[in-house]
C-alpha cells in the first residue's frame, strides 16, 4: 500500500513520452534565448516510464476522501455533488482558449455570460449590483470590509468596530481584522440566534459593520434579522451577510430583502465549482445602490446590444485581483443557474434542508441536539454524552472514515462543546443518509462495548492518527521517513 515519492522510482534514462524527429534545423538554445535565461544546470526532474506515471497518480488519487467517492457531510462547507456536465460547458474552446487581453469585440459571448450571470445573482439575493472579481469566500469578505471603509469614508466618516457573533465563521473576524477593522463578537443567545438585547449594548455610531451567516453555522434561521438590521442602521453601520450558506435558501428567501446591504457568495460551494483542493474559486460580492461607486472595476456594462468593461469609476476602491476573477468557475456557476432554473434552485434548497432535517432526526436520540430537532441545511450535534466512555468528537470522525464516510466538521461552532456540524446537501440518496446514520448509531454502541478501539481508529485508511498540530506545523513530506 506504500507509495514512494515519484523521485524515488526514478531511474536514469526512463521516459514516458516519445518525440517525433525534429523537422526543422537544430540550432543552439543561445541564439534563440538570452544569454542570462539559460540554465546552468539540467532540472531535477523524474525519469520513469508510462505507466509508473499512470500508477503513481492514480493511486495517490485513490488515497483520499472525496465527493465523487464518499459521503461528506462537512458541516459550512458544502460538498455537495458538482454535475460533470458543468465542467464540460466550462471547458468547451470557446471559453477555454480565451484570452484576457483579448479586443472586447472579440470577446462579446464572456462578457454577455458575466453580464447576464451579474443579473442572476442580483434576483437570487435581492441586491443591486454585484462584481464577480473575488476568487473565494474570504477574499469576498476581505472586498466586503474594504466597501465598508470606503462607504463611511466618503461620509467623512470612520467608525472602528466590526461585530461578530460568536458562532461567526473564522474568516469573519479575520477578513475585518486584515482591513484594519476592530472585532467585537457577542455572545449568541440560549437558542443559538443572535441577541438582540447583546447587540443593542454595543451597537454606537463607533460599529462600522455587523457580519452575520444566515441561516448561521447552527443552521439556525436569525429569525429577528430585520430588528437587528434595523438596530444597525439606526448608527449607519452597514449589515454584512457571509453567504456561504446560501444552500439553504436558493430561491426562497433573498438577504437583501433582510436588511443586508452586503453579501458574498461562495460559488465553489453552492454554485457547482467542486472546492476543498485549493482549487480556483468564486466569492461574487453583492451590494445595494448605496455601495455600487465604490464596487472594484471593471464592471460589465451593456449598451444597446453591445457589452463593455466600464473602467471609470471615481469612487472605486480599485482592482481586487487579476483580470475578472476565475472566469472558469463563473461559467460552471452559470451553466448549473441554467440548467435548474429559479424552480429548480429552490427546490435543491428545499431538498438540502430536507436531508439535514431527515438527518437530525435519525440522530437526535443518539447524540444531544442543542438547538432542537429543526434545522436548516446543517445542523450541529454534541458527542459530550460519550465523554463518560472516553470517547470524544475526534474519535467519532476517525471511526467514521474506518466506515467509509467523510468525518463532519469537528469541535467548530466553539459554543458547542464536543461539536459534531453534519450537512449531508441536497445531492444525497435516503438510502446514503441511513447508512451514515446507521454508522454514528454503531459509534455510540463501540463506545460503550469497546471504547479502546475507537481511540485507535482510522485502522483502515492510509495513515494512522496523526499528531495533528505537529502535522500542520512540521509537516514531514518524504515518504521514507514517514516509516
Ligand atoms: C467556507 C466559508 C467561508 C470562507 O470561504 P472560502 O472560499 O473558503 O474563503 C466563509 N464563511 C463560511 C460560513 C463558510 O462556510
């Protein structure tokens, strides 16, 4: 079961590739590349044949987790089934061979796509103008912060603080912090919702900004989201809405029609792009009209029948990065808003929320539930019942990857001790939804009869428990040494 390094396997004069003879002249590399960019030394690179290649990849593909493969149900993240037809409209020539610097009447058919995908996301969240440049959720908070500074600013105004709730997400506080912003967090109340009286107690004309996920990372509605927009405004502060979870209200309910003057939006969750590699991601960000001057150019702009890039906008806080941001994934975003249509995309939702409620349901006598038997698209169990056996939320997620399932989200929401967050989306068969809970039930009862073996789990995966923290910190790279 051991892989080496494909460095190790390589031999002297192995190769997997055969070049055709050379039908032009040979001439010397100096007359085709400066002097100065020429090597001094060969690269170090592996010799080995076809199918040591073929091997080397597949198997190392093999060894992980992934939604093509498994069940993962990991709570605020997502990882829902991408259909394949996405990614194959996504890399059709057309869109795939085109060139950012590309003349705009070359390029009308992307600039149309990125036009008309601007006027989807506008009807889904209720806002007015949205730019599609930011490549991932937190960079979309990151711009988010920036509109926020930039809003107050031009009111010759600059409040510092940014509240948070406890249950926030950590790129929220983190996002707010990177913009220069301070980071208040309020405590959430009993039943898992933000509190009105708590923030009424720190809301002043000092709060530029309060971030809130909704449905939050409970997966609990903030059924009192109007109250608190409203307590926001009162000071001018603007009311910023993380939207990662958008999964569960497609379609259903629109955060700008809350009281949100702000939102991002995680294309690579809710919106087709598979994620959890690192891969390219979207983070559109949404505003009302009161924040659009200062939106990041460039936009895309129509006039009469013809599409343009509109660079002039005084107000702007600039470029967020490269170009249009990941072009790619907006294309796959587009092409999945399509294909299931505004009926559809509410009924995925109602389907994710399903599932989760299905799910609780099965699990709730298992392990305590502390925000009730509803939920929304997630929802978040305690295993501090099997704490009187020794057993903890980390030995539960290990088990589970010894019964073929991607672990939950462990030990996050902080306020719930042991936290086990499961969102199985609305891609999931009943029948997959019944073996994983069929597999968390057996947990409990090893628990119980056999509480050691679950302490030595994952027995069945490629590597053993890890040292976790010294794994992040020292990670140790080479294969040999790992023995
Ligand atoms: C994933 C997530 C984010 C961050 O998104 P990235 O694309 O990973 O930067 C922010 N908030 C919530 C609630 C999330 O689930």
């Amino acid at each position: 079961m051991s892989e080496p390094l494909i460095f190790e396997q390589s031999r002297p004069g192995r190769t997997g590739v055969s070049l055709p003879e050379m039908d032009v002249p040979r001439r010397p590399l100096s007359e085709l590349v400066p002097e100065k960019f020429l090597r001094r030394k060969a690269p170090q690179l592996p010799e080995v044949s076809e199918i040591q290649l073929v091997r080397h990849f597949t198997r190392l593909s093999q060894r992980n987790f992934s939604v093509d493969t498994h069940f993962y149900p990991l709570g605020s993240c997502t990882m829902k089934y991408s259909p394949k037809i996405n990614e194959k409209v996504a890399a059709l020539g057309g869109f795939a061979n085109l060139h950012p610097y590309q003349r705009e009447e070359d390029v009308q058919g992307i600039l149309e796509l990125m036009y008309e995908m601007e006027q989807f996301l506008k009807e889904i969240c209720g806002m007015d103008r949205f730019t599609l440049q930011p490549a991932a959720g937190a960079h979309g908070e990151l711009l988010g912060m920036m509109l926020v500074r930039a809003y107050h600013a031009s009111k010759g105004r600059s409040p510092a603080r940014v509240i948070v709730p406890d249950t926030s997400h950590g790129t929220n506080p983190a996002s707010a912090a990177v913009s220069g912003l301070k980071v208040q967090v309020i405590s959430s109340g009993g039943d898992g919702l933000i509190d009105a009286d708590s923030l009424a107690a720190v809301m002043d004309d000092d709060v530029a900004a309060v971030m809130s996920t909704n449905p939050n990372t409970l997966g609990l509605f903030e059924s009192e989201i109007r109250k608190i927009a409203e307590m926001a405004h009162a000071h001018d502060a603007l009311m910023y809405y993380d939207g990662a979870n958008l999964n569960a209200l497609m379609g259903i309910c629109k955060p700008g029609e809350t009281g949100f003057d702000i939102v991002h939006l995680n294309l690579h969750k809710t919106f087709s792009t598979p994620h959890g590699g690192g891969g390219p991601g979207g983070g559109p960000v949404g505003v009302k009209q009161k924040l659009a001057p200062f939106l990041p150019v460039p936009l895309v702009q129509k006039e009469g029948e013809r599409y343009y890039l509109n660079y002039s906008s005084p107000q702007s806080v600039g470029k967020i990065r490269a170009f249009y941001g990941n072009v790619s994934v907006i294309i796959k975003a587009y092409a999945y808003i399509l294909s299931l249509g505004g009926e559809g995309l509410a009924r995925a939702s109602r389907a994710a929320v399903i599932n989760a409620n299905y799910l609780l349901n099965k699990l709730k006598d298992a392990f305590p539930a502390p925000y009730g038997e509803r939920c929304m698209h997630e929802f978040v169990l305690s295993a501090s019942n099997l704490k009187e056996h020794g057993v903890r939320a980390l030995d539960v997620a290990k088990a589970l990857i010894d019964k073929g399932f991607h672990p939950p989200t462990i030990y996050f929401p902080l306020t719930v001790p042991e936290a086990m967050m499961i969102e199985p989306t609305e891609t999931e068969t009943r029948e997959t939804l019944d073996d994983f809970a069929e597999a968390m039930i057996e947990i409990t009862r090893e628990a119980q009869s056999n509480p050691e073996a679950l302490h030595e789990s994952p027995r069945r995966a490629f590597s053993r428990r890890l040292d976790e923290v010294k794994a992040a910190r020292k990670p140790r790279l080479r294969w040999r040494e790992n023995q």
